[in-house]
C-alpha cells in the first residue's frame, strides 16, 4: 500500500501569507529534509494562491454566512515504507528535535487549526484509455 502524509497548513495570522511562506521554506523545509528525507519517497509543498467552494463555482448564492477556505498551505509527504514512518515519528519525538519542530511550529502556524492527515493512494493510469 502507498500513502502519503498531508499536512493541512494554516498559518500564525501574526504572518502575512509571503512571511508564511518565507518562514516555511527557509525554516521548516531545510530541517525536515536534513532530519528525515532519507526516509522519503516524495516531498511537495502547496501554497494556496486560491480557493473557491463548489457551490460558488455552480454559481449559488451564499451570502455573508459563506465559508472561507481555512488553509494556506498542503504538504505531501511519501514515505518509502511503513517504517520509515514509524521512524519519522520516532526521531521527531526525541528532545532535541521535538524542541526545535515546537519552536517553529509556534511561530509559523496556528497549530490548533493545522492537521496532519494520513492517506491511501490511489494513482490512475492516465496513458490508459478512460473508463466508459
């Protein structure tokens, strides 16, 4: 089985969505990948330039009561195998590591509305001719 680790992002909204940014990739970034990209199959960061709901996009009208897209940021993590991650969550647990993720974590994010969400992946073959 393939999976992949998503972190749904919201950012401190001390930060601008460019010091965000910034911070994410000048802090976050070179440290995960010197700690743990050897465990990794894959790493991706999605900046959210825009996002539209489904009702707005079939045109219903939602009013002032419409929800607003609560993420700023989605990043995809392929692990080699299950105990690669089960690594990954040992290493990041250790003091000196768990302190200085903390530390970052706090300035970057609103962590209370961050999510880390563990997925089944299921790619399509897209040289394949589509289905009925």
């Amino acid at each position: 089985m393939t999976f992949k680790y998503v972190l749904v992002l919201k950012r401190n909204p001390a930060l601008t969505p460019e010091e965000f940014r910034e911070g994410y990739e000048t802090r976050i970034v070179p440290r995960a990948k010197r700690a743990f990209s050897h465990l990794w199959s894959d790493y991706r960061r999605r900046y959210v330039m825009s996002a539209q709901s489904f009702a707005a996009s079939a045109g219903i009208e939602l009013g002032a009561d419409a929800p607003v897209f609560p993420f700023d940021a989605i990043s995809e993590i392929g692990f080699k195998d299950k105990a690669a991650f089960e690594e990954q969550g040992r290493l990041s647990r250790q003091a000196e590591n768990r302190a200085a993720i903390n530390a970052d974590e706090d300035y970057l994010f609103d962590r209370p509305n961050c999510w880390a969400v563990m997925c089944e992946v299921i790619d399509d073959d897209l040289s394949a001719p589509a289905d009925g």
